[in-house]
C-alpha cells in the first residue's frame, strides 16, 4: 500500500522512532525508505558563525550514516538518506513530492522539543501541506513493531474524513486489525446556545445513523465490515478517551475534519488528537 516512505529524521528521540516504526512496515510489507535530513541555517545566523553549516553538515551526515547502519543490521532492508540544507518541513515535502511518496512518517517533537505542537512546527506544517498522508509516531522505538491490532477511525462524514474508513480497512487487510468507528455528536448547546430538546436529540441520532451507515459502505466497498459506535461531547476528548479505554494502537483520521478550515489545524480537532492521544495517528489525504 505505501510503495515509497519518507521518515523526517534529526536525531531526536521522537524522529528515531518514526524510522524504527517506518523500518518494521517496510520490512513486513514490502517498499521503499527515505530517511531525511534537513539542517536549516538562516542568513543571520551564517553572518555570526558561518563555520557552523559545515559542522553541522558533518553532524548531520554522521548520524545517517550510523542510522543507515543500524536500520541495515536490525532489520534487513536498504535505507536511502538524504541530507539537505534548508527548513525541515520544505526540504521534507519538496522531497516526498519529488519522490512521489506514498507516506511521510514523522515524530510528534522535533530535536529541540516542545511541550505542544504550535503552528509552525515541523510535524503541523507537514500535515497542512503534505501531498500524501502522514503517520505521527507517538511512542518509543521499543513499541514501534509497524503493525496495528485495534484501528480507531473518528469519522464525520465530511469530505476530510471519507477515505479514513478505506485507508484504515486496507490496513487491517495487511495486519488482520480490527476496525472501529467513532462519530462525536457535538454538543451544540454550548456552541450556539439553545436548549437541546427530545426531538432535537432524536434528528442528532438519526444524523450519526446515517452518518455510521456511510462508514459502513466504505468498508464494504473493501470487502471489510467494521465496528460502529456513536458518542457524545467535544470529539478531540471523546477520541482520546475512548482510545484509552478501548487499547487502540492506531487512530486514522482526516487533516480536518467536524468544523474543517483551510490550510490550519491550530485548534481543530486533529491536532488536538495529535497533541493528546498516546498511540501513532495516520492522517489520511
């Protein structure tokens, strides 16, 4: 299914994960790994240290050589590395379009860490402009095994999220998971202010019915069938805490998704999951 992955890579914790993750799917399934490398130095920066490019080139250049070595001795396939000069998430997607990726694989933090994921991040801005879809790692590299027990597919019925469900089947074909769907009914009485009546509740559900009904038939379309289960309440918590209660080792979602926007996801429900959830997130394109 992914022909052709793209691991962001700086050493971090988090980038060791993604490729040890990447390196088990390719090993079991079959395809192609890029690792990359980017070192960004700006203009001023050079202007004070200019020696400090090549030192990091060297850097840079040592530690995909020793990953290189390591992916080949642990897991048995060829790695291609690439190190390039520039801003991590323009040299990674100019990278994954030039290559025509299948997948981009990232860590959650990058090599300086950051406590959330702010606009303009690596990984948040990758996912705004991928061309392809994106796995978010959120686990350390003795986790990482590449396969998928229990899929999690929040779903909304909105054009961000209708190749979720599909994506997630193909998958679970791979590595015999099982699939479940979650549609959050939101709480409009706090967002618009009106008092929530019988009937009112009665049109929400039969909205989530069809809605859940929808899920199905792309399923079906993959010769799949799949769980369903409606919930109630902001969907970035309900995700979260049913994917603890329910052990859910992938979530597989939309870029947007329930209120989408375009070209952001500061505050909107994907990036509250990325933020929050424990296990790896596909964002599907």
């Amino acid at each position: 299914m992914y022909d052709t992955v793209v691991v962001g890579f700086d050493e971090s914790h988090s980038s060791k994960a993604a490729l040890v993750e990447a390196s088990n799917r390719i090993r079991k399934h079959g395809g192609k790994l890029l690792m990359v490398h980017a070192v960004y130095f700006d203009t001023e920066e050079y202007g004070i240290a200019p020696e400090q490019l090549e030192k990091r080139l060297k850097i840079g250049e040592k530690a995909c050589i020793q990953s290189k070595a390591m992916i080949s001795s642990e897991f048995g396939i060829e790695v291609q590395s690439l190190l390039c000069e520039g801003d991590p998430p323009d040299v990674i997607l100019d990278i994954a379009h030039g290559k025509k990726a299948d997948l981009i694989v990232l860590g959650t933090y990058g090599r300086r860490g950051m406590k959330r994921l702010l606009m303009g991040s690596v990984t948040s801005r990758i996912i705004v402009d991928a061309p392809t879809d994106v796995l978010v790692v959120k686990k350390p590299c003795t986790e990482c095994t590449g396969e998928y027990v229990n899929i999690l597919v929040p779903y909304d019925g909105s054009d961000f999220s209708k190749r979720a469900p599909t994506r997630a089947c193909q998958i679970a074909k791979e590595d015999g998971s099982t699939v479940s769907v979650l549609y959050a009914i939101p709480r409009y009485e706090e967002m618009i202010d009106f008092f929530k009546s019988d009937s009112i509740r009665k049109s929400l559900l039969h909205e989530a019915d069809k809605i859940m009904a929808e899920a199905k038939e792309f399923a079906a379309q993959q010769g799949a069938m799949v769980k369903t289960f409606v919930a109630e309440g902001h969907a970035s918590d309900r995700i979260v805490e049913i994917t603890k209660e329910q052990n859910h080792d992938l979530i597989v979602m939309g870029s947007h998704g329930y209120r989408g926007v375009n070209k952001a996801i500061m505050g909107s429900t994907t990036e509250r999951v990325i933020l929050d959830a424990s296990c790896p997130i596909l964002i599907v394109r």
